[in-house]
C-alpha cells in the first residue's frame, strides 16, 4: 500500500467534502478506543466509502483502510485502490494482511457485515438478521469478527510463548512482519459499531444524472438509480448522522479452555492451517456478529420520515386521514425517549407544529413523496394505501428510487420497542388519539400555569390587613421615640 497515493487520495476526498452539501454529524466518538479497531458500519450508499475514511480519519489520525468488492479491482481502478488500502473480498492473502495491520496497530480496517449494500434496508427478517440482495438474502458475515479474534489469538499467543518458544516467538513474527514485539503485545483489538443514518432520503433528476446520460448512451438502469440517489444526496444537502457505538474487546471472547489451549499450544502452525478450536472460534464469532448487528441497528438515528413511514406501514387500515396520521407522529414523539432511540437534532424540540400547522413542511412533503412514487392517493380527507405499497419484496437496484417509503419504514423493523409503540398507535381509534392529545395539551396547560403561579404569584393584601397598616402609618410618635429625636441647638 502506497502512504503516498493515500495521502493524495485523503486530500482530494477533503476538497470533494468541501463541495458537497451533506451536513455530517459525528455522535459520541468517545467511545472510540484505543487500540487496534474494526470499525463495523452498516452499508447503504457509495457514498459511505468516500465519506467515512476522511471522516474517521480526522478523528483516530491513523490511515483507514477498506474490503472492497471485488467488482471493482478492474484496469487502472483496481491499481488504483490496491495502492490507497482497498483490499478486494477475492485477494487470496486478504486475511493475513489483515491481521499483520491490526497486529502492527498502523491502520484501522471498516469493514461492513453486510457484505454489500442493502439499498432495500430488508436486513430484518423475524427477529432475526437477513439480509435481502438482489441475489438472495444471506445473514451478516463473521468476517470481522473472524479477523478480529484471530489477532488478538496470535497476540495472545506471542505474549504466552514468547518466553518459553522464543523461536516458535520468532517464526510468528517473522510471518507478520514484526520487528519490535513490544507494542503489538500490550495493544488491545476492538470492534467498533457505527451507524451511519442518512435524512431525507429522495432521489431525483439531477446535475450528475443529467451530465452521464448526456455523456454515456444506454446506462444501466442500476446506474443510473445510483446517480439519482447518491448524487441527490451530495448535491441537494442531506444530513448524515455517523453514530459510535461502545467497542466490543475481542479478548473477552478467547476464553474458552479449548481456545485458551491452543494458544499456548508448543506445536508449531501456520495462519491458514486449521486449528482444535476452530469450532470454539466460529462459536464466538457468530456471538459477536449478532452483538455488533444489534448495536448498529439500535443506533440508527430517527427522523420524521421514520414515524411517519412507521405509522403508515403498521397500520392495519387500508385507509387513514391525514390528520390522524399527524397525531400517530406527534403521539410518537412523546414516548421516544421511552423506546431508547437517538433522535435527529429536528425531533428534539416540541412537536406541536405536527398537529397545527406543519409549519416546516416535514409531513406535507413526506406524503407528496408516498404520493409520486404511488404508496398512497388522496381521496379527499383520506389518504389510501395503494396496491402492495409496503408488502412484497423490492427490487434491490431501484428500491431507493421506487419505493424510498417502503426503504425508510425497513429501517424502523429492527428498533423493536419503537415498533412496538408505532403499532400500539397505529390501532389507536381516531377519537382516541384525539382525546388523548387534549388531555395530554391540557394537563401540560395546567402544569405550567400551576409552576408559573407558585414561581411569580404574590398575594394581594387582605382588607383587615390594609386598615391595620393605615393606622401604623398614621399613629402619633410615642413619647420614647420623641424624647431620642435630638433637639436643634
């Protein structure tokens, strides 16, 4: 790998960051640890192999390296990305260059579970991880999981024979290209969960779209979805909230005896020769895979878009009004502290516009959107669900531009408790939601009025007490108090 051409490439991935308009938010990186890191991200965009390297790297300050697929290492580009720490899913030694990085602690790997992008967000399946792509589904990959337990495995191990084998010490390091063992036996290996949420999700004609298919006849329709997403994304503004996560120690998952066994093993083996524990191994990768899938998911950062997605979809009535659909969502914002998720900074104040005027527009165009891509029609006061809508499976290429609703209400189905509240609202009665948005705005009214008047109210002087302070004002000087007045000379 070339720290040349990845310096250069940071660079210009900086000037591409400065002209995009994407708003990028990073959320608790204190849980970012020290050590040798696998940042686990969920894959969405093309986006995210451009925005996430520069972004993590300004925050670890060490070179971020990527699993690419394999697709990709073709001609110039596949020369290209091999020299700036892309490693294709296909290389033979991916593996072992792999560990000998995390080992040597001088770069940190992304690696995405998923395996490829999700543009359906069909990853639920359930309750439990599947992943939907336009070859089939597939659950989450134990790669990094895999490669994780694997380096702390000979870390472990050189640390335990380094006094007792020194030469089997030796013969390790040299397969990995160590030179000082030092570092590398106190350096801890970690995963890292991180979610990246992007709001609001539209694809739509733009400049890049417009310019490919006037430069290139006949692009295929993938591409061109791509373009129309991602380019609106980058163009048009969107705000990207990139969450960490607390990091998974991979030491904490060698301690089974068999495992414990084999690192202390005296017979020498190589990297790929199978060892007794492998099953031990595979055991705790999948533990660990499912740890990170959680935490990632939880972590997705909830928008409008989510509640108003969520309550459409769970709804069991083919048809709702507008209205009601407005006070699902508000009734919603209410309780989301209750389901433990991480609002967008536009959640975080009062609602109240839902259920007045909407007066930044958040719902009005959430339902012109269901509208044009025929999730719903309008039939006076009525919005209906219109054909499959949400059912069905999508098509993973145009997913995002077909059906962006059915896209965004996928990415609620692994946030069980906001799932649950959503469809607890979504068979509330509409005199139901009504009457409890006016006891709720009530008892609010009343609240306030009551600490208003306990914090400024001051009584007003009774009758008895005004004549009382009449005749202390208007009462002759006592004697006692005329004989201290001084007399003038």
């Amino acid at each position: 790998m070339n720290p040349f051409a990845y310096r250069t490439t940071s660079l210009a991935i900086k000037m591409l960051s400065g002209l995009m308009k994407a708003r990028v938010v990073l959320h608790d990186t204190h849980h970012i640890p020290e050590g040798a890191r696998i940042f686990v991200i969920n894959h969405f965009t093309r986006v995210e192999t451009l925005l996430l390297p520069y972004h993590l790297h300004q925050v670890v300050h060490k070179p971020i390296w990527s699993l690419g697929d394999a697709g990709l290492f073709v001609g110039a580009l596949g020369g290209f990305l091999d020299q700036v720490g892309v490693i294709s899913t296909h290389d033979p030694h991916r593996d072992l260059l792999i560990v000998k990085s995390l080992l040597a602690n001088e770069a940190d790997w992304i690696i995405f579970p998923e395996g490829r992008m999700v543009k359906s967000k069909q990853i639920f399946e359930r309750g439990r991880y599947m992943i939907s792509h336009a070859s089939g589904k597939h659950p989450p990959h134990t790669g990094a999981a895999t490669l994780a337990l694997r380096t702390e495995f000979y870390r472990r191990r050189l640390r335990t024979i380094a006094d007792a084998m020194p030469e089997e010490a030796e013969r390790l390091m040299g397969i990995f290209g160590i030179k000082d063992p030092a570092p590398v036996l106190v350096t801890p290996t970690f995963l890292v969960p991180v979610n990246i949420t992007y709001y609001p999700i539209r694809a739509k004609e733009n400049t890049l779209s417009r310019m490919a298919k006037y430069l290139v006849e006949d692009l295929p329709g993938r591409t061109i979805e791509e373009i129309m997403t991602e380019g609106t994304m980058l163009l048009t503004g969107v705000d990207v909230d990139i969450r960490f996560g607390p990091p998974i120690a991979a030491a904490d998952y060698l301690k089974d005896a068999a495992i414990r066994r084999d690192i202390g093993r005296p017979e020498p083996f190589d990297f790929d020769d199978p060892i007794p524990s492998i099953r031990q191994m595979r055991r705790m990768a999948l533990a660990i895979m499912q740890l990170y899938m959680d935490a990632i998911y939880r972590m997705t950062t909830i928008n409008p878009d989510h509640l108003f997605a969520g309550a459409l979809k769970l709804s069991p009535a083919r048809r709702a009004t507008a209205e009601d659909l407005r006070r699902r969502a508000y009734l919603a914002t209410r309780k989301l502290s209750e389901t433990g998720a991480f609002l967008h900074s536009s959640l975080k104040s009062s609602q109240l516009h839902l259920i007045t005027d909407d007066r930044f527009g958040r719902f009005e165009n959430f339902l012109l959107l269901a509208e044009e891509k025929g999730v719903i029609r309008r039939e006076g006061k009525w919005l209906v669900k219109v054909g499959k809508g949400f059912g069905g499976r999508l098509d993973f290429h145009r997913a995002r531009l077909d059906n962006p609703v059915a896209v965004i209400a996928n990415e609620v189905a692994p946030l069980a408790a906001l799932r649950k509240l959503l469809r607890r609202l979504a068979l509330t009665p509409g005199w139901r939601l009504r009457d409890r948005i006016s006891s709720t705005l009530l008892s609010e009214a009343q609240a306030q009025f009551e600490a208003d008047y306990a914090a400024h109210h001051r009584p007003k002087a009774t009758p008895e007490a005004n004549q009382k302070g009449t005749r202390e004002a208007t009462r002759e000087p006592s004697q006692e108090a005329n004989q201290k007045v001084p007399r003038k000379a």
